[in-house]
C-alpha cells in the first residue's frame, strides 16, 4: 500500500500540470516526459521558464514544437513537429520535456495566436493587438528559418530608431550567430612599423564586427582581417590603430577607418588619444557625415586609438545604392528620377 501510495505521489509530480497565465493547462503526459526533439532546434534560450518558452514559440511562425529541460531551464524551439517527423527522431532524454506547439492553448499570446505576421517577422502582444517586428540580431534571422546560412541580412534596429541596416551574420550553424559590418578593405586599415628593428605589418578589414545591441565595434576581433605577410611576427593591428616605433620627430604608423555605402557613422562624440613613450599623432582627419577617419601614429613608441568604445550611429545620408536615370526631356528642363535599391534576403 506504500509502495502504490508512494508510485502515484511520484507519478503526480513528474507529470502533473503546467498552467499557463489564461489558467488553461497543458497537460504532461508519458509522450512528453523525458523525451526531446533531435535535429531540429532552431535557437536555444537559456535561464527560462516552461511557458515563456512555449510563448516565445507561437509568435514564430518557423516555431512547431519545443524541448524544455527543466532542470537547467534551457528551451529549445523546433521547426518540426510530431506528426512531421520520424519517430526515430524523437529520443529518450532524462529531464526534457519535449512539447507540439499545437498542445499549448493559444491564448496565451492573444491576438498572436492567429500567425498574423511573414514568415520573417515576430509577433509581439500590444494590449488587445499586435506588433510584427522585423529581425533585430542574427539569432532573430535564424529563427525564421533553420535554412538560413552565413551572408548579409537585413535588420531593424530599435537602438538606430528601428532604421534598416545591412548586416553580416556569421556562425549560422552555431547557436550564436554573430554580427558583422562588411566595409571597404582598401579604406580599413592599420599599420604599424618598427623602423629600429625593420618590421612592419599591414592589417586590412573587410569586415568588423559589432556589438548589435549597444552599437559599438569589436575592435580586437580580427577574423575577417588580413594582415601583411612579411614574417615580422607583429600581431594584427585592432580595428581603428596606427603605431610605429624608432623615431621620436616620425609618425610612421597609420589607420583609415571607413563606413562608406553602409548606411553606418562613426560618432562624433569618439576622440583619438596617444599612448605610448613620446607618442604623437598628426594629421588627423574625419569628414563631415563621420563615415571616414584617418592619421598618422607614432613616436619613439607610441600608438594611436580611440578613447574608450567606438561606437556608431545612423547616417541617413548614406547607405543606399541609387541609379541615376534621365527619364524625361520638356524643353529647357530635365527631369532626374533616383531608384533606390535595397535588396533583402528572407
């Protein structure tokens, strides 16, 4: 009697009931309990409860099912459900709830129970309505469709006043894509020369990443740099530095930033200090938009860099590519028409 009293105390507690905010419950069964969903996660959301997870699941249209691991409050969302997959497909899995979406009662997210947004949108509950918003990271690109590789995308910004910015996402196939700016490597640079010990190296970007939530540049990641092979075993430059060595009236070294046709400046509130010993900087150039900057860097031993974050901004003057067409001749006047294209990926 015991044992019975103490198999159904147990029962009860590992499947019980998940209630959600409306008081609707969704019931764990045997067909949930202990099983996950392989082979199909599109994102993994960590420091979660259960039904958040399944919310966040329903205003994704590419969202079918979803692995919970209460133990570790980890969610999965998946883009395949029961009914879509092989039952080989679903495996034992100690701790993890694995759920259909369609199990779940929708009024847990209002009007956003109808999928009312594209496919590359995201449904937001706004009182008795509703937002769609578009991608703002590339984890938000990567939840409209598992399919989805590295390469440009573009996403709105709620930091750029939800303004549309072109964007590199790398790392598709990990769990943390990342965001990169692709620039002009002829106009990104950074050298440094060590005339004493006849060593220099050229460090070239061709794309740079940023830090998408506070819009400032990584300056150190240098995954897409090139940096000159003279074997002098100098390291990469970071992005927005110029140094040099051996020459206390010199500024050997120098950099060349540029944000040109990315729609993208660089702050005006961002200043260029020196460090070094008898370091000195000369030449120092920014243009009007704050998309180019440039000087020399050097010293006995000295370096040139920005003073703290390098952060950037909007520039609504610059970032689309037009073409020019003359449409239409009336006697002395000309009219000038300009098509602005921006192509977008999804």
């Amino acid at each position: 009697m015991t044992l019975i009293a103490g198999f159904v105390i147990i029962n009860f507690m590992l499947l019980g009931t998940v209630y959600s905010s409306t008081c609707k419950p969704f019931q764990i069964t045997k067909n949930n309990l202990n099983k996950a969903l392989i082979g199909h996660s599109v994102r993994e959301i960590k420091d979660i409860n259960h039904q958040d997870c399944a919310r966040t699941c329903m205003s994704l249209s590419v969202c079918k099912s979803i692995d919970f691991d209460r133990q570790e409050d980890i969610c999965k969302l998946n883009d395949a459900d029961r009914s879509s997959v092989d039952p080989s497909e679903i495996e034992t899995k100690k701790g993890s709830i694995f759920s259909d979406i369609s199990e779940w009662p929708s009024t847990m997210v209002g009007s956003c129970s109808s999928m009312p947004c594209k496919a590359n949108q995201r449904c937001y509950q706004k009182g008795a309505s509703h937002v769609c918003k578009f991608p703002w990271t590339c984890k938000d690109v990567k939840l409209c469709s598992s399919s989805y590789t590295d390469g440009e995308y573009w996403l709105y910004s709620g930091v750029l006043g939800g303004h549309m910015v072109k964007i590199y996402c790398a790392g598709m196939s990990t769990e943390e894509p990342l965001e990169y700016i692709s620039v002009n490597e002829k106009a990104n640079y950074g050298f440094n020369h060590w005339k004493s010990q006849f060593k220099a190296v050229l460090t070239r970007y061709r794309k740079i990443r940023v830090n998408i939530m506070e819009w400032k540049i990584i300056r150190k990641d240098t995954i897409f740099s090139k940096s000159s092979e003279d074997k002098s075993e100098l390291p990469p430059l970071p992005y927005g530095t110029g140094s040099s060595c051996g020459c206390e009236l010199c500024a050997l070294g120098n950099f060349s930033i540029s944000l040109q046709g990315t729609g993208l400046k660089f702050k005006k509130e961002v200043e260029w200090v020196t460090t070094g010993w008898k370091a000195k900087m000369i030449n120092f150039q920014r243009n009007v938009d704050s998309n180019m900057i440039s000087a020399k860097c050097g010293g006995n031993c000295g370096q040139c860099d920005p003073n703290g974050n390098l952060y950037i901004a909007y520039n609504q003057n610059d970032g689309k590519l037009c073409i020019f067409s003359l449409l239409k001749k009336r006697i002395k006047s000309y009219y000038l028409f300009t098509l602005c294209i921006m192509k977008q990926k999804f």
